[in-house]
C-alpha cells in the first residue's frame, strides 16, 4: 500500500508546478486522480486553500473580481496594479464574474483581503445605518 502524502506536500507540489507552468488541465486530471484514488474528496476545498498559500507566499495571488458588467482591460489593470500594491504579489492573476446582483461597482476577492465598493453593499450599509438612527 503507497504512502498517504500530506496536504501540506500536495499542495507545496501543486503550488511549484503552477509557478513552473505546467499544463493546469494536467496537473489537475493527476490531483482529481490521487484524491479520487486515495478517497480524499472531502479534502478538495482545504486543499485548494492550500495551493492559494503556498502561491501567496511565492508571490503569486490569484484573485476574482464579481461585477454587474465586463471590465474594460484598462479597468481591469488597473485594479490588478492596486492588488499588486496591496499584497506585495509579484504576479497577479484576477478571475472576472459577472452577476447582475451588484448592480454597480466591484468586489474584489484576495486570499486575506476583500474590497467591496458594490451599489448593493453601500444600500446595505445605508440601511443598517438609519435602521441604528
């Protein structure tokens, strides 16, 4: 019977191979594989988490914008220098999400960071407010 590996080390793996450039649909299939295998399913998300720190702690943020729109590519520069500037990431990659739910604005989702300037929190926060008045 093979060796359990430890979340640490799979994740400490995946992590490398992705600074490195491996193909990620590869990498991926091998992971599902293993968890798939070794039944640790459940283990995914913290997994995931993982692989987020270990990149976080190389310089490498991988984060998600969640708009009411597209972003244009100046836009979306832009918010990926802030994020730059905020973690001190070397590289930063942002995923965008479209949700009609905001309305307006932009949330912007770091490991250990959330910036939230969305219509629907400031109604939110206005709401709370006055309700406290």
């Amino acid at each position: 019977m093979a060796k359990k590996l430890s979340r640490r080390s799979i994740a400490t793996y995946v992590a490398s191979e992705l600074i490195s450039g491996a193909d990620t649909k590869q990498l991926t299939k091998q992971l599902a594989a293993y968890l798939v295998e070794s039944r640790r399913t459940k283990e995914l998300t913290l997994l995931v988490r993982d692989v987020q720190y270990y990149l976080a702690e190389k310089g490498h943020i991988v984060g998600t914008i969640i708009t009411a729109h597209g972003l244009s590519a100046s836009t979306e520069k832009a918010i990926a220098a802030y994020a730059k500037s905020k973690t001190g990431a070397a590289v930063v990659k942002l995923d965008a999400i479209v949700d009609e739910s905001v309305l307006g604005g932009f949330r912007l989702n770091l490991p250990g960071h959330e910036i939230d300037t969305t219509i629907a929190r400031q109604l939110t926060t206005l709401k709370a407010r006055y309700k406290k008045a």
